[in-house]
C-alpha cells in the first residue's frame, strides 16, 4: 500500500516531496481526520514522553523538567529537575516515570508524592531506564538503553557482555527481565491491550550498521517472552531507527523514527525520513506523517475524544488530528 505524505503547514515544508494521498487503513478507517496537517505548538520543552491528563493537559519531557501544556496551550514546569524520558498514567491515574538520568523507574501519585518502583537489578544499577508500557494485569514493562558514554555501565550477564534489556515490574514490587540480548538496543515499547504482544523498538543509532528495527513478541500470561515468536515488524536500515510508540483503538502503532538530515557515519538516509510511521497490527505500512524537526522522538493521544496524536520532535511539539481514538492505558475513551 502507497503510503499517504501529510503537507505540514510550515516555511519547511517545501523540502519535502509529498506522495498522493490514499485513504484507508485495515480496508476501512483512515489513519487522519479528513484534511488533517501537522501543526507546531511549541518550539521548546518536548524532548519526549508526552502522557495525556483530562485534567492537567499535556506532560512531556523537556529541559530536564517534566513540562506541562494545560488545556489552554500554557507551558509550565510540573516536576522540576526531574531527569525524566519515558512517562505514562496507570489505570489509577498515577503518573509513572522512567527518571533515565538517575536511572529508575519512579511513580507519583496524584498528590505529588512519589516512590521507587526499580532503580537496581541483582544489586547492579540500571543503565538509563527509557520508555514504559503497562498491561491489563499492571505490571509494568521499561527499556533500558544506554547511549553515549558506556563506562559506567554495571549490569553484565554470565559472560561478561554488558546488557542492555527490558525489565517487568510486578504489582508486589519484583523485577524480573524479559529480553536480555534478544534486540540489539531496545527503546519504545508498547504492549497490546489483550496482553497478547509486546512490540519493541531496536534503535541501536550510533553505532554503523546497528539495529534499526522494530520487533514484536508473544507475550506469555506470567510476562515474559516467546524467544522464538520474535517478527520484524519493519527495518529502518541506514536512517534513525523507531523510538517511542503508541497504539490506537483499532490495534494500529504510532511509531516515531527517522531523520531529516544526514548523521554520518552512522545515519546516512539521503532525503527527509523523520515523522510518525502508521502500521497496521500484522505490520503492514499504512501511513507516514512526516514532521520537519530532527529527531522525532515519540507520540501519545489526548485530547477528550483522544483523537489528537501529539509529537515531541527535537524538544518541539507537534499536533495532528486522527480519525480513530488512541488506547492508552488511562484514561479511557469516552
């Protein structure tokens, strides 16, 4: 299937080529709201994790800060200093944080008050807790990456090799890890609403001719992993690999990847590849909606029918509407 370019109402947006436009995604929904286009909301403050709260607005990642958008477009900071990356509501509204630059997984209650969900394993730190998912049983899943500096790096398996994985937090506070060398560098990661697979990106991007691929597995009923389910999804190559990832109602991902200038050595993608790839659950590509910042990170749904795809890109914000409600966690749709 041709893959539908979105025109971006920006000064940019005749560096891009943008192929005609077909509808349709699963033989009968469209991905986008008729006429949709991405529109920028704010040029600061959205590095990544963006969460949506009917109450507060918008929660995204940002200078450090866990920033937030109110429903009236205001920008303030909710958590200072946080060190945050990957954020997420659980189904009681709490907010869970994967706090990468202290190397934890942390949650806030609604009242502000906080606890360390994870923050060592067998004794040994994490490397910089990433991106979170959850599934209908509560249990919560991070990724562990480590990017730049490798020094300080204390979780190694039976042979020595440093181990980048994705861990699972059982409600009663134990920690086990599912994927130990199964990907090359796990990032994004969501889990289908029926538990039935976990999907994870593997953007290994700065090393030449590391992953850039997203995976699925069969997640079994204790939590772990088929081993030997493992499906590509699709494979970036020589461009930015996927980041972050969300799912809309009708089971179809949201994945951010790409770059729109070349990073050699290690990104050498000749035109503009940066935006949110649209795959249907048995991951065919149905559509690309292409943002003009340098690196898209991740995406979420809000708004109060959750048809708004919100998009951090290079510590900006980007909009666009959609035609079938997401499916976070929480809140539910209306």
């Amino acid at each position: 299937m041709l893959r539908r370019r979105v025109a971006i109402v920006s000064s940019v947006a005749i560096l891009f080529s943008l192929s005609p436009v077909i509808d349709g995604a699963l033989g009968d929904d469209p991905v986008l709201a008729p006429g949709a286009k991405p529109q920028l909301l704010s040029e600061t403050g959205a590095g990544e994790g963006p969460a949506w709260h009917p109450q507060l607005g918008l929660l995204t990642s940002g200078d450090g800060h866990i920033m937030r958008r109110d429903r009236n477009g205001k920008l303030s900071i909710h958590q200072r200093d946080a060190g945050s990356n990957g954020l997420i509501f659980d189904r009681q509204g709490r907010l869970v944080v994967c706090q990468s630059a202290s190397r934890r997984v942390v949650r806030f209650e609604p009242d502000g008050k906080f606890s360390v969900l994870a923050e060592r394993f067998e004794g040994k730190r994490f490397n910089n807790s990433n991106d979170v998912t959850i599934d209908s049983r509560n249990r919560i899943y991070f990724s562990d990456p480590r990017y730049g500096d490798r020094s300080d790096m204390e979780i190694v398996d039976a042979e020595g090799r440093k181990v980048e994985g994705v861990y699972r937090i059982d409600p009663d506070g134990r920690v086990a890890r599912i994927i130990t060398h199964e990907v090359d560098r796990p990032n994004g990661l969501v889990v289908t609403p029926d538990d039935k697979f976990l999907y994870v990106a593997d953007n290994n991007n700065n090393n030449v001719g590391g992953a850039r691929k997203l995976w699925r597995f069969d997640l079994k009923a204790d939590g772990t992993i088929d081993v030997a389910s493992r499906k590509l999804i699709y494979d970036w190559k020589t461009t930015r690999g996927p980041d972050g990832m969300k799912l809309d109602s009708r089971g179809r991902l949201f994945v951010a990847a790409g770059i729109n200038k070349p990073n050699p050595p290690y990104e050498t993608a000749e035109k503009p590849t940066a935006g949110i790839y649209v795959f249907s659950p048995e991951g065919k590509e149905l559509e690309f909606i292409p943002i003009p910042r340098d690196e898209t990170t991740n995406c979420a749904f809000g708004g109060d029918d959750l048809k708004t795809l919100f998009i951090t890109a290079g510590g900006s914000l980007w909009s666009v509407q959609v035609a079938v409600p997401g499916k976070p966690v929480w809140p539910a749709p209306k």
